[in-house]
C-alpha cells in the first residue's frame, strides 16, 4: 500500500499492516489516484513511478483555451534496494505538466514500461507516451508521443493504460471524448507506437485498466458509453474540456476479457453499479493466478458526495461465466 508517506506491507492479504516505511516524494494516490505505481525490477529492487503532488499546479486559461505556464506536475521514478525499507534520489522522468496514468508493467525481457500523460499546448489538449527502462529502473527513455488532437483541458490522448501481447508487443489503451478508447500497439517494447486506431470498446470519457492475467487473457474494467439498460447518457456540450460533446456517464462499471490480444472481445458485463452517483477510476490486482481484486479510486453515492468505495474480489472462472451467459 502506498501512501503520501511512504508504504505499508502486508502478509495476510490486507488484514493488518506494518508501520509505514518512509518514502515522502509527494506521490499521494489517496488524493490522486493512478498517479503512483509500484514494480519489481529484474534486479530484485522495488521501483516506484509517480507524479510528485506535493506543490503541483493546474492553471488553464479558459479565454485561450492554453495552460498557463505556471501549470506543473512532475512525473518521477524512485528505487529501493531492500523492498522498500530506504530509497534513493527520485529521478525526474517528464517535467512540464503530466496527469492520471495507468500503467506500470514488467515485460517478460525485464524491461520496465510506464505510460504517461502530458500537456501539450497550441492547442490545449493531451497525449500519451511510454518510458522504458532496461536496467531495473536507473535509467529511462521516452517513447514518441501519441497525439489524437482535440482542444480542451480534459481533451485528446489521456490516461493510458498497458498490457504485455502474447507475442511480445505491447498493447496500449487510451481514453479519448471519441465514444471510445483507441489503441496503439508497440512492435518494440514500448519504445516506439507506431499503429494507433480506433477500438470497438465504447466508452464515456473515464479510464480503464488493462491486464494480462496469469491464464493470458486479457482483462479490461471501465464505464461504458451509456448505462446498460435504459436511456443514453447525458452528454456534455463542447466547450472548455473538449471540442466535442462527450458522455462523462461513470454509474457503471464494466468488464469483458479477450482470448486473442485484445483483436476482439466479449460482451460487457457490469460488475458495479451506483445509480445517481459516481464509479471510476477502475484498478485490477491478481493476487494470485485466477484470484482477481477490483477497486474504484473514486466511488460515491450522489454525485461527487458521500463517499462509498468499491472493493471487490472475485475468481477469473466466475467473472468469465458472468460474461458468457451475456
């Protein structure tokens, strides 16, 4: 568990904690989530890629639809030698304004690949990237940046999320106010994208997580465009956080699996569901192979009030019956 503070460690599957082992950055996933992710290197180190959230600063200028210059939020990686007990000097790994990522991953090779969301000005809009590391986290590369284009401060190419193919490519999931989540597919490792299209998983303007589980299928959880029974979804008009009109429906939570590397896959199902509140941020755990943990970062039961988290955890045959009996 990873905390403003540091990180806890837990034998017993989450029941008690030890104290915190200090590691004040300024990540903070409890304010943010997927702004902080944990990895172990090949080395045997523990790895750490984060936004520091300490003294960030959003400042958009709604006249010209442009970050201010003043915006910042630094995107780091930090290592531990013993398992998270001390640390070393955080490395800056994108300066410049970054946001919510989701993905974190361990190649089979050993290599290190997080994705990233950054800023990009004239117009005012988002795109995604990867970095790499092949030597256990000490040193980083940027891939090339994925650009969808789009005008608005929640517009473009944003909180992608990865998965490891069963060939050795790399499968990157991007949410867009497109009606649905495009993808790239790296032939490289996460170095370069070079295949980018649209994906037929609709989708509101929320994020998704992507897995590859320990069967090889891959698991995605995420809020659909519209609610699955019942009317469309209100969209919001264009304006200042798109050019387009976009669903921002988050009510539900869905997920379907793929047996073929994400070229198709099966029907949704809703696995949570608050009606006239909120659901997103959606992050999968497989604690051990076919034992699946599902969690919300943001889950309320009227709109953005009363919290009510979501913790889930379910058997990957019960979830797949789920979604064969669609």
């Amino acid at each position: 568990s990873v905390g403003p503070d540091g990180i806890k460690l837990s034998a017993d599957e989450g029941q008690t904690w030890s104290e915190t082992l200090p590691a004040p950055f300024g990540q903070n996933p409890v304010k943010e989530p997927a702004s902080c992710y944990l990895q172990w290197a090949p080395d045997g180190s523990l790895v750490m890629v984060f936004l520091n959230l300490s003294d960030y600063k959003f400042d958009w200028d709604e006249v010209a639809g442009e970050p201010r210059p003043t915006s910042h939020l630094e995107m780091y990686a930090v290592r531990s030698a013993d398992g998270g007990r001390t640390w070393g000097a955080p490395t800056i790994l994108f300066d410049g304004y970054n946001a919510n990522f989701f993905g974190f991953i361990r190649l089979k090779s050993g290599r290190l690949v997080a994705s990233a969301e950054h800023l990009l000005t004239q117009p005012g809009r988002w795109g995604v990237c990867s970095f790499i590391s092949d030597d256990s986290g000490q040193t980083w590369r940027r891939s090339n940046i994925i650009d969808l284009g789009g005008h608005g401060h929640h517009d473009g190419a944003t909180e992608p999320t990865l998965a490891e193919l069963s060939d050795g490519r790399v499968l990157m999931l991007i949410r867009t106010n497109l009606d649905r989540f495009w993808q790239a597919i790296s032939e490289d490792g996460g170095r370069y994208w070079r295949e980018i299209r649209p994906t037929a998983l609709d989708a509101s303007s929320s994020p998704g997580h992507l897995v590859r589980l320990h069967s090889g299928r891959l698991l995605f959880v995420w809020n659909r465009l519209n609610p699955e029974n019942g009317p469309c979804a209100a969209r919001q008009a264009p304006g200042a956080a798109s050019e387009v009109a976009a669903s921002w429906f988050r009510e539900e939570l869905s997920a379907a699996f793929s047996e073929d590397d994400g070229r198709s896959w099966s029907r949704p199902v809703v696995i949570a569901r608050q009606a006239g509140g909120h659901i997103s941020y959606p992050h999968i755990f497989e604690r051990r192979p076919g034992e699946i943990w599902i969690s919300a970062g943001f889950a309320f039961l009227k709109g953005w009030e009363n919290p009510a988290p979501l913790r889930l955890k379910t058997e990957e045959t019960s979830l797949r019956a789920a979604v064969d009996k669609r």
